[in-house]
C-alpha cells in the first residue's frame, strides 16, 4: 500500500512516562518484584459518595448524551468552586467540561492557536505540552528554569522570549515534573509581562489542591481583571480526588473562546462522558474529607522522600511544594561507570534501575532536563521505602 499517512500524526512522540509504566507493568505480570515511581496517578480509590454517585446515574437512566460542553448543573457546580476556592468569577457559560485535563488542554490550543503561533513553555514541562502545541500547529518555544530557583522561570525571561508571534505561555503550579509552587510575588510579575505583551496565560491548576506549605493557593487569573481577561484556567477531578480514569476536566475562560471549545468538542466527542460527569457533581459538590486525607498523605510521603534522596551520594533535590513528585538531579551520577559502560543520560540510569534493581524512575529528557529523572510519591510509603533503598544501592555502588 502506498498511501501517505498523516505527517502530523508521525511526529508525535510517544509519552515516556506510559512507557516506563507500561515496561514496570509487564515485569510485575512476570512475577518481578518492582516498585513503580512512574505514572502520576493516586493509588487511593476514588471517594466512596463518588463511586455511589456514578452507580445511581446509571440506575436512574443518566446515560444518555448531555449538552457538549457539559450539564448545566455540574458547569454550576465548577463556577462555585472557581469562587469558593480560586476567587475567579466564571459564569456557567465561560466553562467547558471536557474528557480529562488532556483534553481541555488540546480544546484550548486548538481554540486559540494559528499555524506558526509560538507558545512559550517552560522547562522542566509535563512532556505532552509540546506535542499538544504542535497538533494544533503551533510551535513552542522553551525557557528553562534554573535549580536555584527551584527550576522555576521568572517574569524576565517571559519577556525576553516574546517576539511578536507569541500567542500564549503555559504555566503549570503546582508543576509537573518538580513540585514547584508560583507565589503570589512570582506571579503578578509574570501577569504584568503576559498583559503588557498582550498575550494568553494557559494556567494548568491541576495539581491545586495538593500544596504542602500551609498556604492559600493563587490562580494567577485572580489578580486582576487585565490578568483575568489574558488567563484561560485549566483543571480536572484526576489528581485531587483520585480519578484519572474517570477523564473530567474543565476550562474557565472568555464565552468566545469557551463557545469556540464547546463546538469544537461537539464534532470530537460529542460530550463527557454522562455517568462522570455525575461523578464530578458530586466530588466537587460532597464533603472534602477524602481530599484532606489524601494531602496529608501525600505530604508525609513528601516529607520522607525528600529526606532520604537528599542524603544520598550523585543526587540532588528540591523539595517539592505541591503535587506528588522529586524531580531528582542526576548530573553527578552522568558520567560515571556501570557494568564496564558510561551512563551518559538518566534513561541510561532509569534503564539500569528497571533491569537490575526492579525500580522504574521516569527519566527526564522529554521532560526538558536529560540528565534528571521523576520520582513520583503516589504509591504506598512502604513502596516507597524499598524503592528508595534500591535506588541508594545503585547509587552507593557506582559512586
């Protein structure tokens, strides 16, 4: 057959995070013993009142197709949590609920982006912003964040990154990989350059919930209405509330560019799916225990993590402020021998830690940062402790 497939499609690169998962999974299936730091995903069951809510629905006959963009009453239900706990007035009619945060995502570039706009992203990125970019034919440009500030990018080097085919910045907090919090201070800076340059702000809120400083969290939309009028916000239920399966996430934005996702999603998926939107009612709407307990949870894990990787040898870290990674600094174990071969990257790491100590780490090039690689503390803290006891072996035996 000599067809020529889609060009765009060939391009896009798959994501290492699901592929370690995907390599750790089948070891176990064999009978291996391996701890799995991969995929961000809470090993918490999904809110008993949750589950029950998605149970009624399909007793009760809620199976039918909904409105694209969302049932009226969970769009309500999303609008009160934008004020209750962002302080962002969206109307019902400024929020699109789409299959997961993934999708939310795509709906926002494919809504705002026109072949050749640039879209500035920050390094270390969760690795499937590029791609995204890229499907909507856009191009990103990257600006790196720099270890002493806690990997995170300043306002100065937003500004010096625009040229005048930038369309938009994405900024995740807390981030995908490192667990770096954007504080208020940090934030309006970036908001003056985003407004003055007349630009969007993607604001990836997924992780908001999950802070570990004691602080109340900002959305970078709610200081000011020129930010507010310049910020699409973005966030789902997978993270907070332990359903990344149930794939709901949701935008707050101007009506023109929420009317331009609703249409967009009507011709894609016709709709979220009707028995998780249910869901998400009530996860958003019942009692928040369940997301108490799981952030304190993760916080102890946090704690622990951190404690033990920054006394090991070869490795460096920050600790983490929010969401439930350690993005861990291997520079110093780059170079070094093992098994009679150089370890030239961290895959080179992460591939000896899966093979020969049964420890999956996610490495970091597709992330931005070669020489680094993820930890993720979603997992049990006894999982947790024999994996970093592998991980200390290998480090001890090639130091």
């Amino acid at each position: 057959m000599s067809l020529n497939l889609s060009k765009k499609a060939a391009a896009v690169r798959p994501s290492s995070t699901l592929a370690i998962t995907a390599k750790a999974k089948e070891l176990k299936a064999s009978g291996v013993d391996v701890v799995g730091f991969g995929a961000g995903e809470p090993d918490f069951n999904t809110p008993e009142n949750v589950c029950k809510a998605a149970i009624d629905a399909i007793n009760t006959g809620f199976t039918k197709y909904t409105p694209a963009s969302g049932t009226v009453e969970l769009k309500k239900a999303v609008s009160k949590k934008f004020k209750e706990f962002n302080n962002l007035d969206y109307s019902p009619s400024q929020i699109v609920i789409s299959n997961g945060g993934k999708h939310s995502l795509t709906n926002i570039f494919d809504a705002i982006l026109n072949p050749g706009d640039e879209v500035i992203i920050p390094a270390p990125y969760w690795l499937s912003y590029p791609e995204m970019v890229k499907l909507s034919d856009g191009v990103p440009v990257f600006i790196f964040g720099t270890k002493e500030n806690s990997y995170k990018i300043t306002a100065d080097q937003v500004q010096a990154a625009v040229t005048p085919k930038t369309k938009a910045l994405v900024l995740n907090s807390p981030n995908n990989p490192t667990g770096a919090l954007y504080h208020e201070d940090e934030l309006r800076a970036i908001a003056k350059v985003v407004v003055d340059a007349d630009i969007f702000v993607i604001a990836d809120e997924m992780y908001e919930n999950l802070i570990y400083t004691g602080e109340k969290y900002v959305s970078i939309a709610s200081l000011g209405k020129d930010i507010y009028d310049h910020t699409i916000t973005c966030s789902g239920l997978s993270k907070s509330y332990a359903m990344t399966g149930w794939r709901i996430g949701y935008t707050g934005s101007s009506e023109q560019i929420a009317s331009y996702m609703s249409a967009m999603q009507s011709h894609a998926t016709s709709n979220p799916n009707s028995i998780a939107q249910k869901a998400a009612l009530e996860a958003l709407t019942g009692p928040q225990d369940t997301v108490d307990a799981m952030r304190e949870e993760f916080k102890k894990r946090c704690d622990y993590m951190y404690d033990r990787l920054s006394k090991m040898p070869l490795l460096d870290v920050k600790k983490p402020e929010g969401a439930f990674y350690v993005f861990v600094d291997a520079s110093e174990a780059v170079g070094k021998e093992y098994k009679g071969k150089t370890l030239n990257s961290a895959s080179d790491i992460a591939t000896a830690l899966l093979d020969d100590y049964h420890t999956a780490v996610v490495p970091c090039a597709d992330f931005g940062f070669p020489n680094h690689f993820r930890l993720s503390y979603a997992i049990s803290l006894e999982q947790i402790e024999k994996g970093l006891d592998r991980i200390e072996k290998f480090v001890n035996d090639i130091s």
